[in-house]
C-alpha cells in the first residue's frame, strides 16, 4: 500500500529517549477553562543539531515565547484548568501556523536566516508535521472532543518581546482575538479594570486564519469561546513576574467567568 511505504521510508524525527512532543498539565483539571501553550519550548530534536543556529538565538524569542510556560502552568494551577503545551521550539515547526503558511517551517524568523529549515524535502517537512504539529493538535482535539458537554472557554498563552523592529511595544498584555470577540471583550474589561496596566486591544497583533491555527482550529472551529493572550517578556522573566501575572489573569478569568459561560451555544457571527 502506497500509504505505509510512504511512512516506512520516513525516519521518526524523535528518538525514544527524547522529550515527548506534547506535555499534558492537570488534564483532567475540573474548571471550565483550558489552555493551551503554541510556543511553550525552546528545545530541538537531537537529529536536527541547533538548526544552524547558536545556542543564543534559540533562547532568544524567536525559538519560543520565554515565560509563557510558566505563566500557563501557573494559571492551570489556579484555575484547575487542564493545560496542553508544545514540547519544541517554533522554529522546528510553528503549531500556530497553518501548515500552508510559509512561516509553519520559516527560513527566516524576524530577520534571522534559520539555515536548518532551507531546502526541506516533503519527506523532512513531513517528519516535523507526524513527530510534533500533528501530537500537539491531535492531543488538543482529545481534550476538546471529551469536553464536548461541559462548559469550556479557551485561551491560548503567549508572550511577546518588548521591542521589535521599532520604539518599546507600549501594551503589558494584550488579548487577540479573530472572528469571535465574545471572550476578548470580557477579558480586556476585567485587566483594564486596575488601570494600573497598558492592556492592547487586539494588539501585539491580530489572529488571522492565514496566520494562526489554534484559536482558528479549536476555539472558532468548535464554537468555544477563545482568546489568545499576550505578556509582554519583560514582565514575566522572572518566576515572581510569571506568578504575579498569572494570579492576575485568574483574578480577571474568575470576574467574567460566569458571564463567558453564558455566552456558548450563541452565535458570533454579526
Ligand atoms: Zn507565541
């Protein structure tokens, strides 16, 4: 059969003693939110060296979201929320970013050559996809599909670099949305609430379907409210700056909680 020799000629990606492509975090956590973590890890599968690049560049946000982690472990914590994250680095391939999209596996990242990724063959393109995107994203969609009767809101967790191609990012968070702003809306009501914070309205940046696949996929795709949200790196960098925004966030999620949850069954679309 044409579709087992094809797997057969493609050498796992993984070895067996390596770190599995997905972490699952209080899984069966009883809250009504779950997160999810895109850019959770920095690593690199063995056989893929550094990518061409130093150690340096992969620590640097381009290989990942620094902190992310450690704010959605956190929040899962306070929130009983079941917790899926990435197990390797964007850069090997991207799991916000639809396979289509020139950036799933970039060449470049924010003006930096990545020669690891130049002239893959659709049998190297397509052991990043089986070892790592399709895990990740197959594990998410357990998730979802065992949830399908309990009440479930969705957030992603980022983080963004303070400076990029320009002046200092003025937002400290910001929650992104796409089609359904439903929960973006509540969320950005409650964070702004202190006034103590610059918190961006769709900003670092918007989510697109040509650009983004989780909250696309997951969220929008299965009609659970979602958002995507985005600390900027400089304020989580430490384990006292990921906890204080964690306990942030839970303190926001549990003021709209209820009304988020009014909100599934209805339709986003205007
Ligand atoms: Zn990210």
């Amino acid at each position: 059969m044409m579709e087992s020799d094809t797997r057969e000629t493609t050498l796992p990606l993984l070895g067996p003693d390596e770190l599995p492509p997905v972490e699952l975090v209080n899984i069966d956590g009883g809250g009504s939110a779950v997160l999810v973590c895109d850019h959770a890890s920095n690593s690199v599968p063995r056989r893929l060296g550094t990518l061409g690049l130093d150690a340096g560049r992969l620590a640097d946000h381009i290989g990942w979201d620094p902190g992310a982690a450690d704010v959605a472990r956190r929040l899962s914590a306070h929130l009983d929320a079941p917790l899926v994250l990435s197990g390797y680095s964007r850069l090997v391939i991207d799991c916000n970013r639809p396979l289509r999209s020139a950036e799933s596996i970039a060449e470049r990242s924010a003006g930096v050559p990545i020669p690891g990724n130049r002239g893959l063959s659709p049998e190297e393109r397509e052991a990043r996809i089986a070892a790592l995107f399709r895990p990740y994203h197959d594990a998410i969609a357990r998730l979802l599909d065992g949830r399908a009767r309990r009440p479930t809101l969705l957030l992603s967790i980022h983080s963004f670099t303070p400076v990029l191609n320009g002046p200092l990012r003025p937002w400290h968070i910001g929650v992104c949305y796409g089609h359904d702003r439903r929960l973006a809306a509540l969320l950005l009501g409650a964070l702004a609430r202190s006034g103590e914070f610059a918190v961006g309205d769709n900003q670092p940046y918007p989510i697109e379907d040509d650009i983004d696949y989780t909250i696309p996929v997951h969220g929008e795709g299965r009609g659970f409210p979602s958002a995507m949200i985005e600390i900027r790196q400089d304020g989580i960098h430490t384990a006292a700056g990921a906890a204080a925004w964690a306990a942030r966030l839970a303190e926001a999620y549990r003021l709209i909680e209820a009304e988020a949850l009014r909100l599934i069954g209805s339709s986003f679309t205007a």
